[in-house]
C-alpha cells in the first residue's frame, strides 16, 4: 500500500513560538500547612513581627498622575460637560471629588447621571477650562480680571478650596475704588466671610472711600450699616456727617427722604457748638426735615448741658463716641509671677480688640499725657508722680502728693491746661482698707491738695 502523504498545515493555526507557555501546575498543599511552614519560629528573626501592615504614602499621588495622563490623552472620559458652545469631556469620579455638585448629580436618581453629555449654565467657558483643570492638578491661577468669574463658578459647583483661594485673592487686592463693588458682588453671590472683609477694609479706610466714584452708587443700607457702626475709623463725627451729606446730594431727590435716618446715626451731639449752628443748622436739607431738626435739637440740648446752660442730659448711644475716637489704653509696668517689676508698655486698641506693645517709632495721632502716680516699690506706699509724653518717649516727674496710694493711674489730654480733676482709687496703709480719693493737680503749680474722701470705693463725688 502506498504511502499516504503529510496532512496540510493549517493557516490560521498558532507558530510554536507564539504560544504562551502553560504554567507549572502548583503542588497542591493545605493552606494551613503552608501557614503553618511560614510562620515556624526558626525561620524567623527574633524581632520579626508575624503580620505587616503596609502603607503607601504616595498612593494617591500616583493614582492623580494617573487620572492626569488619561485627561491629557483622552483615555476612558465618561462624562462631557456642554458650557456654552464649548464641551469639556473628563471623568466622573473626579470631577465629583472636587465639586459636591457634581457628587450629588451622579450619585443620585436625577436624570444626568444616566447621561453622556451634562449641559451647564450661567458658568464662562474660560471658569470651566481652570476648575477641571483644578480637578486633575490641583493647581489654579487668579488674576484681578478672572477671580471673580471663577469664584462665581466655584460657587456653583460647591468647591470650597477654590471659593476659598479667591477670597483669599480679593482680600489682598482690596483697594478704595474697588471695595464696594466687591462687596456687593459677595452680597449677590451670598458670600458672607468675603463680604464681612469688605466691610471691614471700608470701616478701616472709610475716608478714603468716600473720595471715590463707587461711594456716589452706595446703596442705602449699605451706607447705613456703615455709619451706624462703632468700628468705623474716622477721627472726628464731622467727617462721617460730610459723607452721607455728599451722598445725599448726589441724587437728592430720591435721597431726601434718607437723611434723617442717616442723620439719627451720626453723634451729632460730638460736633462743636460752633460747628453745629454754621454747618448743620444752616443745611437746607435739615431745615427743610422734621425729624431732621429734632435730631439737631437733642445734639443742641447736650452741649448746652455740657456749659450748665440746662439740666443734664442722659447719656445715650448720640454721646458715646466711635471707637476710633477713643484712643488706646496704656498698660504700663506691673509685676511678673516671679513678683519682678516691668518697666514695658503695652496698650489695647479697643476697636480692633488686640494687644500691641508701644514702641517709640509708633505713630501718634492724637497727643495726649499718660500720668503715673502712687504705686509700690515692693517695700512701701508710693506718693510721687510721674508723666510719660509718647512723642518724646520720656518720663517726667511732677509734684508727689500729699498721702501714699497704690497704684494709681490715669491719662490725661494735653490740651487741658490748668486743673485736672480725676480719681484715684488706692490703698492706705494707715487705714488698712480700700478707699477713693478725688485729688485735684494744678498743672501750673505743680502741688496736690486732698479734695475729697468718699467712704466706700464704689462711690465717687466730685466735691
């Protein structure tokens, strides 16, 4: 029989070489006995632990690396934003880890988590394109002409670093001319913490913008709330009755009718005599106001009160003055825990509610004396006095007095010129108990005299 000739070679048949090689069956073995040969103890090194926990730190890093090449290339996008005319594709589980919008849409029963394509509204395109680029890098970049449509962007997507980062931006670049427009944008966009930073910046530089063409379109409440606060810094109530006047006067017609609730938060009462009668009488918007006269006849009544011209007038929030215009408090010496006196000056800035130390170079706007007298120098009752003047940063003596007190205290300003009339409240040892004293120092005579002893602490007369 004849020889029958080879079969033919399949085409589509695999090459030998090309063939993944077939793994090595594993010896079968329990899994307790494997355990059991790992863990013998002559296997293992006496501090060896029997368990390892391992932590990679840069873990997430990588995985973002990786989210990144696949942004950048365009590998496994399973979303696309539509922002105008422009579409951004990306990834879902990034873009949520960013933005509470986007976790909340996907992560729900609303409709655009089964879509392939999210339309977005009322966000700029170039906002878009940073904050999913945010999303991938982290990184964001500000400028005075793009901040604000970022942050309006971020607001509406709920990410709270950027929203953050671009307050952050605003409050360094706060400026007179721009201070009120930023804060009536972080009012419109219900953002609290930046609209509390302009106010402040305005309180702080208040003069300043009221110079400013942005003072002139101030919106009623908005000025109101400023010229009501105690924290507004300005040195004399004048200026604050000349800004709502030329605010007023920019639009009278539709303002007019604001004055007089304006005017009720001016400390009208503060203005000088002088001032009163040449500059507010005579303003035809207050003469031609009801209330606005009343306001000016209480502001009448207190300073003719002050010259004893009528009975007094009880005090109110019209006679309180602003805080800027109270000045500082010195603290000067006391002694440590080691009972080791100081020889520092600290003062307290009430309106900004902190604690500076007096240096010579510090500015003082206001003149003024800080009297020390009495006091203890660790072995007796102190009777002398001493003046310190911050413009020259120099102690003087004055007259002692005539009885021993300790610690006494007060400041005193410069422009009072011949009895000053102020109490001391001291301990005298003779009598062994707290008491007060009203002295009376005649700056010319430089000599002290007992005015008056009152018989408990708490109760004070001026003779």
């Amino acid at each position: 029989m004849a020889e029958q000739p080879p079969l033919p070679k399949r085409i589509d048949s695999l090459s030998e070489k090309l063939v993944p090689p077939i793994p090595p069956k594993p010896v079968s073995r329990s899994p307790s006995k494997r355990l059991n040969k790992m863990a013998t103890s002559e296997n293992l090194a006496a501090d060896s632990a029997m368990s390892q926990n391992f932590d990679a730190k840069h873990h997430y890093k990588s995985c973002f690396k990786t989210f990144q090449e696949f942004y950048k290339n365009g590998d496994l996008f399973d979303i696309e934003l539509k922002v105008g005319d422009t579409k951004f594709k990306c990834h879902k589980i990034v873009i949520s880890c960013v933005s509470e919008y986007f976790r909340v849409m996907f992560m729900s029963e609303m409709s655009e988590s089964r879509q392939k394509i999210v339309t977005i509204h009322d966000i700029e395109e170039s906002a878009m394109s940073k904050l999913i680029n945010f999303a991938y890098t982290g990184k964001i970049t500000f400028t005075i002409e793009t901040v604000q449509p970022i942050l309006y962007a971020a607001s509406i997507l709920q990410i709270n670093t950027v929203i953050e980062a671009c307050c952050q931006f605003m409050e360094n670049h706060l400026h007179p001319t721009n201070c009120i427009d930023v804060h009536n944008f972080a009012e419109q966009h219900n953002h609290a913490e930046l609209m509390k930073m302009a106010d402040h910046y305005i309180l702080d530089n208040f003069n300043d913008v009221v110079e400013t063409d942005e003072f002139k379109d101030m919106s009623f409440n908005h000025l109101e709330c400023l010229v009501k606060s105690q924290d507004l810094n300005v040195t004399d109530e004048t200026q604050v009755y000349e800004a709502v006047l030329k605010w007023v006067k920019e639009d009278p017609e539709s303002r007019r009718d604001n004055m007089s609730k304006l005017l009720s938060h001016i400390k009208l009462a503060l203005l000088s005599p002088t001032y009163l009668v040449e500059n507010v009488a005579s303003e035809e918007l207050v003469k031609k106001d009801l209330d606005c006269r009343d306001l000016l006849d209480d502001a009448k009544s207190y300073q003719m009160s002050l010259a004893s011209l009528v009975s007094k007038v009880r005090p109110s929030e019209q006679t309180r003055p602003r805080k800027s215009c109270a000045g500082v408090l010195f603290c000067v010496g006391g002694r440590g825990a080691s009972g080791d006196p100081f020889k520092s000056i600290e003062c307290y800035d009430p309106r900004n509610d902190k604690w500076f130390w007096y240096h010579r170079d510090d500015e003082q706007k206001e003149a003024c004396l800080l009297y020390s007298v009495g006091g203890h120098d660790g072995t007796k009752h102190l009777n002398t006095g001493e003046v310190f003047d911050p413009k020259t940063n120099k102690w003087y003596n004055i007259a002692a007095m005539t009885t021993p007190s300790f610690q006494d205290w007060s400041t005193l300003p410069r422009y009072i010129m011949f009895t000053i009339l102020y109490k001391t409240i001291g301990r005298q040892p003779q009598y062994g108990r707290a008491t007060t004293f009203a002295r009376e120092l005649t700056v010319f005579l430089r000599s002290w005299y007992l005015f008056h002893q009152s018989q408990s602490p708490d109760h004070h007369q001026s003779g």
